[in-house]
C-alpha cells in the first residue's frame, strides 16, 4: 500500500508539473475569433489556406461580433487574438476599448455583404412586404388613432388587404445574435420610420419603440440554429423565418423568399444595396501580431483573392454575396499597405 | 368473540382492495420504464436513422493522365512549380472522358462533381510519386458532397439536391458503370474538421477528448480521494469542516457554465494560458468534477465496515495503517465508480468550454497538450449549425462516435466494480 501512496504522490506532482510549466507559448497558428455570421465564410478561407499554404489552418471561434471584440481588444501577445469577424462596422467604443489595452493598430477588411431574408415554403404564396408592413405586422407597438398600442395585428391582411388573410407567424433569431441586431435596426426600424407617427417620438422613445419585437406569440424565438427555422417552414407552410441569405441559398429548392420593397433577395441586389436588409461583413486584423504569428498577411491576401471572393469565387458557392470588383481591387491594396484604421472613420 | 370475526372479516373484506392497490402500484411503474423505454428508443432510432449515412462516403474512380502541359507541371519535386501548377484541369479531364456526353462548355459543371480537395490529394500523390508525371493512373477520388448527398438522399424530403438534372444523369451514369461508388467512410475517422462535409472527420474532436480527459482524470482522481480521505478519517468535526462540506455539495450543483468562466478568469486571464487548449480544458473540467468525485468517494468510505477498520487498530496499526491498508482498498471500487461516472459527465460538456475557447473551428488533429483542440460534443454543435445539409448526418454520426465513448466507460466503470467489489 505504499507502492499506492507513492503512486498517488507522483500522479499529483505529474499533474501539477504539467499546469505549472504551461509556457507563455509563441503560436504558430493564427487565431481568430467573431461574428457567427462571418464564420461560414472565414472557415473555408481558412481551410483552403490551410491546405495550400505551409502555414497550418487557423483556428476559429464563433464567438459573436460583440463577444470578439471584447477577446480581440483584451491586449496584445500570443495569448490573444490575431484576427476578430464582425458582421457590422467596430463601434468606436470598441475602437477605444483597443486603444486603451494596448492594441494600437487595427486594420479593417470589409468583405462583402450578407442580407437578411424573410423565408417560407415553397408551398406557400409569395409575399411581397414593405418594410412599413414588416414593422406594422412584428412591431411591438404600432400607432392606432395618434396613440400607441400594444400590436392588435393577427393576420396578415389586418396589416394590409393586399397580404393573405394568415395568421402572422414568424420564427427568428434570439436576442444575442447579430442578426436580431441587424434585423431591427435595418428591417423594423427602417419600416418604423416611415409612420408619420414615429417623428414626433424622442429619440430614446424612437429607439424602444421601433426595435421592439413583439412578444405575444406571433414572433417566435427560435434560438441560434437557423437549420432548425428553416426544417419547420417546410414542414408548415403558414409560417415564415429569418435568417441569414446564405440558409435561403443552401435550400433554394425549398424554401423562397419575401420580397422587401419590391426587391427580391438575391445575390445582384445584395451586392448593390438594393435590398434593404443587408448589412457589411468584416474582418479586423492586429497589425502587432504580423510577423510575430506567422501567415496573418497571406491569410488576409487569400481572403481577398479573386479565387475566393471574385464572380466565381469559392465563397460565392457558400452564400457569400461578395464586393464589386473596385471594391475587391481595393482590398487588395489594402492587405499591401495595412492602413491603420482612425477613430473618425468609425465616427 | 364477535369482534375477533368482524375483525378477521375486515381484513378478508380490504383484501381484495389491497391487492388491487399493489397491482396499480406496480403498473404505474411499468408504465414510467416504458415511457421512458419508448423516449430512449425513438430518440436512438432518430439518431441512428439520421446517421448511419454518415459512416458512408462517396467516391468517384477515375482514369487521370498526368499531362505536363495541361498541369503547367514538369517537376512535382520542386516546390515552386507545383504552388504554380493547376491539379483541376487533369481531374476535370478526366470526369469529361469518363462521360462522353459532356461539352467543352460543361467544364464547370463537371467541376463540381468531383471534392474541390481532390486536386490537393492529387498533388500529394505528384510530390510523393514523381515518376507518375506522363502516366495515366486509375485514381479514387472524394465526390463533391452534392454528389454525395445526391447518390444517398435522392428522394428524400429532408434533403435537398443540388445538381442540375443534367449533372444527375451523367452521376447515374457513372454509378451504373460503377465508377460512383459509396463505401465505409474512412476519412470520417482519420481527419481533423472540415467545412466540406465530404472531408469532415472526429478524429481531431475525439484526440482533443481524449488528451482533456487524460488531464481531468490525472489531476481530479488523485485531489478529489486525497480531500475525500482527509475530510472522513482525519478531519476534525468542526464548524470550518461543516462549512466545507456543505460548500462542496454546493460546487456539485452549480452551472457548469459557472466553471468556464471561473476557468477563463483564472487560467487564461491571470495565469495567461493559451486559449483552446486541452490542458485548459482539462483544468476546467477538474473543477468541475472534483465535487462529484469527492462525495462519491466519501460515501465509499464510509460504507467500509467499522469492525474491520477497529480489527486493524486493535492489533496496533496506525491511523495511516489502517486507511492506506484497509479502507482505501475496499473503498477503491466505489471511488473508480463515482470517478468513471464523473469523467463522462464531464465528457458531454460543452458549455464551459465554450468561454475558454474550444468551441472552435480546427481542421487539424491536435498532438500535445497545448495544441488548439476541439471536444465530440462541441464538434455536433457545430456540424448541426452548419448550413450545409450533408452536415446533419455527420451530426448524428457524431453522436452515434460519442454515445460509444459514454458506453464504454460506463462499461468500465461496471466492469471494475464487480472486479473489485467485495460484499460483507
């Protein structure tokens, strides 16, 4: 039973040895963290640089756009990241935030867009809303007489007569993802604005009223597996979703998509602003890290390749909708000069 | 005398009631097991039903010629020259010769029948046979994962196909002449993730388990049974050992999230450990397991007989003597039981990992302790939110890899106690 007690003794000491010596470790993988929107796309960036390059893949984390920036902007060295993904512009509290740990010089990859679309089955009648209908039909309170009320709307047509007489039920994101964010500013909040009512509000009352979801039932939260919305429109055809456009793509023969204003989703009115819910995708890289960690350039050179993100892109096979060719040319230039981002760019 | 009757017939009279009650009694525990047995078996049959394409890829057998000036190649052992060389253009050959219906114009749509990582193996192959170059060699290939889904989901509503009716014709075609062929999926075993789900596999997710658990077991068995014995033989009864004892049920209960976040503040923040790593994850998981392992081990025990520890002190052993000689033997089956369950509780966990970093995209297999890795239950969370159909069997598959390792453990940890069980 000594020989046990001896064995209990190592095993300790071999466990603490092994904690202690955990070394402050130069990496030679990059390390990137952000938006679960931009991990679709980054992943296969990543992969693809992985398998053609000496470098070794880089390791990503879908930690969310806010939740990036926080670990991105933590400081400098090894033990933090190289590289964050958002799927909107960085907030010059979050530019300063940056600054403040340290973290001086950031450049800024804006990589094309992404649109947000409102789905249903195939099965179901097309439907063509405006966005003044959209916020009418999931706003939280909408006006009735000068006054605001809690939202009477069920069906569809009590919106307007041109819609179906349906019930209105649609399935999205939950609060924490970056597409209820996008989704309210851009959709709900752009219909907003186009009520006469709305301009008499302050501005703290504009915000609580127009990107306010509501929460009787008829917009239902279906946590952050867009996968699982998209399996229940086609199972029921009354019911509609919102995700992102990459879902919609990876299910064209399914599912279609509301027109917004007229404009149907798809990649060409995306690409051109024309669609009104689309929004910017980025990636921001510490320049404090290039050289240190090897392959961040060429990572960011693959990313804006032609082959990844020209008219026949590989990540145009995956959904992205990506930049016009002056844009491309652009990016490009920038992955040569690294151009630290300023604070007024970001105002 | 009377009463002796009605009291007799009392008792004949509630007799039939009682037995009644006992069979209603036992009913409705029939009926919780089977309500119980049906959820076990539909969620295995939903499992099982969904995944069992997982195991199976599809391949594409192919007559590839190495031609030099199609490959803009002369010599595979110069690295220069093979980063500028096009491994597409002979694959894409070769599917147009292998289907004589197709045009030129059909380049791309050819293209996409074969894994976009076949030119990558084919270059692999190149630069370890260079004697190939000008030779024509009959090669298996990966399909594309629409392929795949296409030759195993055709009909099925749950999928959607993605080839062109044409491109369906000529993969009917090719599986006729059985150049499309699905086999055991391979490489679902041997590779790390991936985002083509032709190309994902476990592997990375079961070695980043594996080394995470090596961590959690070396450093929680030993901790957890060196405070379980301190606390049961040589703690004095107090109201400092109260205060840990109700404070150790307390850390058996709390959120195991709760654990991450302890981690991230501890490990990487104030210690500056690497983020993704097993060693930290191990960390992490120690935490959280150590209060399972010390109640377990306490109950062993205490379930020791006390004659046999007072037999020991009466023929003069000391107090060390007698738990390192007797209790902590017979007690060691309980220990290794509650230890195993502990360990694959801690090997279904996800959310603490989620905030130290190892809820991650990494494509390759990690090798050390400090390499970024992934856990089996962290890579089907991610599979299932993939947009990408083909990803929804890997998934299940996943699960189906997973479920193995729980029941293997728990296999041990049964095995081990009747092994060294004794009963009194």
């Amino acid at each position: 039973m000594i020989k046990l007690n001896k064995t209990f003794a190592t095993l300790a000491l071999a466990g603490t040895v092994a904690v202690m010596s955990a070394p402050a470790m130069a990496r030679d993988t990059i390390s990137i963290v952000g938006s679960s929107t931009v991990y679709p796309f980054a992943t296969v960036v990543a992969e693809r640089f992985g398998s053609n390059t000496d470098f070794s893949t880089p390791k990503m984390e879908s930690t969310g756009s806010g939740g990036g920036m926080k670990i991105f902007c933590q400081g400098i060295g090894t033990q933090n990241p190289d590289i964050t993904n958002a799927s909107r512009r960085m907030k010059s509290s979050e530019f300063e935030l940056c600054q403040s740990n340290g973290v001086k010089d950031i450049v800024e990859f804006r990589i094309g867009s992404d649109g947000i679309v409102i789905a249903s089955s195939q099965e179901a009648d097309h439907m063509d809303l405006t966005l003044k209908q959209l916020f009418l039909a999931l706003g939280e309170k909408v006006p009735q007489n000068g006054e605001w009320v809690a939202n009477p709307n069920k069906n569809w047509s009590d919106v307007d007569s041109s819609l179906p007489n349906k019930p209105i039920r649609v399935m999205g994101p939950p609060p924490t993802s970056g597409t209820r964010d996008s989704f309210n500013e851009l959709a709900l909040e752009g219909g907003c604005d186009q009520l006469q009512e709305a301009e008499s509000l302050s501005k703290d009352e504009h915000k609580a009223i127009c990107q306010s979801i509501r929460e009787d039932g008829a917009f239902i939260e279906a946590g952050e597996n867009d996968n699982l919305i998209v399996q229940k429109l086609i199972g029921d055809k009354d019911m509609y979703g919102v995700f992102g456009y990459s879902f919609l793509e990876e299910n064209a023969d399914r599912l279609q998509a509301a027109s917004l204003n007229g404009v149907e989703p798809t990649q060409a009115n995306i690409a051109e602003d024309k669609y009104p819910v689309a929004r910017s995708l980025f990636f921001y890289v510490k320049k404090a890290h290039v050289g240190v960690v090897p392959g961040i350039v060429e990572y960011a050179s693959e990313f804006v390749s032609p082959r990844a993100m020209g008219p026949n892109g590989y990540l145009k096979d995956v959904g992205l909708i990506v930049p016009t060719r002056e844009a491309l040319m652009e990016l490009q230039d920038k992955v040569e000069n690294m151009p630290n981002l300023t604070l007024n760019e970001l105002k | 005398m009377t009463d002796h009757t009605s009291q007799a017939e009392l008792v004949r009279r509630s007799l039939k009631g009682r037995y009644r009650k006992e069979r209603r009694f036992r009913a409705y525990g029939i009926v919780a097991i089977a309500i119980a047995l049906a959820a076990l078996v539909t969620l295995f049959t939903d499992i099982v039903g969904k995944g069992y394409t997982g195991f199976l890829k599809t391949t594409i057998t192919l007559e590839v010629t190495m031609d030099p000036d199609l490959m803009y190649l002369d010599d595979p052992t110069d690295p220069k020259q093979v980063r500028m060389a096009d491994f597409v253009a002979p694959l894409v050959a070769a599917v147009g010769r292998a289907l004589p219906s197709a045009t030129q114009d059909d380049q791309d749509a050819l293209r996409r029948l074969i894994n976009p990582y076949a030119s990558s193996e084919l270059r692999d192959a190149l630069i370890e046979n260079p004697e190939w170059m000008g030779t024509t060699r009959t090669m298996s290939f990966l399909a594309h994962s629409n392929v795949d889904v296409y030759v195993k989901h055709k009909g099925d509503a749950a999928y959607s196909i993605k080839l062109t009716d044409q491109q369906q014709a000529w993969v009917d075609d090719l599986r006729a002449r059985e150049l499309v062929e699905t086999s055991f999926n391979d490489v679902f075993f041997t590779s790390g993730d991936s985002r083509d789900p032709a190309k994902a596999g476990v592997l990375g997710a079961i070695v980043g388990s594996l080394l995470t658990m090596i961590i959690t077991l070396v450093l929680a068995f030993p901790i957890g049974v060196a405070a379980a014995i301190y606390l049961e033989e040589f703690a004095p009864r107090n109201k400092l050992t109260d205060f840990i004892e109700v404070n150790i049920n307390n850390l058996a209960a709390v959120p195991s999230i709760i654990f991450g976040l302890l981690g991230l503040a501890i490990f990487i923040n104030l210690f500056g450990m690497p983020r993704s790593v097993p060693v930290v994850g191990g960390l992490v998981l120690t935490l959280m397991t150590l209060p399972t392992i010390i109640i377990s081990s306490r109950a062993a025990i205490k379930s020791v007989p006390p004659s046999v520890r007072e037999a020991a002190e009466g023929i003069g052993a000391s107090k060390m003597q007698v738990v390192l000689h007797h209790v902590l033997p017979l007690a060691l089956p309980g220990m290794l039981t509650g230890s195993i369950i502990g360990m694959a509780q801690a090997l279904g966990e996800t959310a603490p990992l989620l905030l130290i970093g190892m809820v991650a995209f990494i494509v390759e297999v990690p090798e050390g302790l400090f390499d970024a890795a992934t856990v089996l239950p962290v890579q089907v969370f991610l599979w299932a939110g993939s947009p990408e159909l083909a990803f929804i069997e890997r998934a299940s598959a996943a699960i189906m890899v997973l479920l193995a390792f729980l029941m293997s453990m728990n296999a041990l940890a049964i095995w081990l106690r009747k092994r060294l069980e004794r009963r009194w």
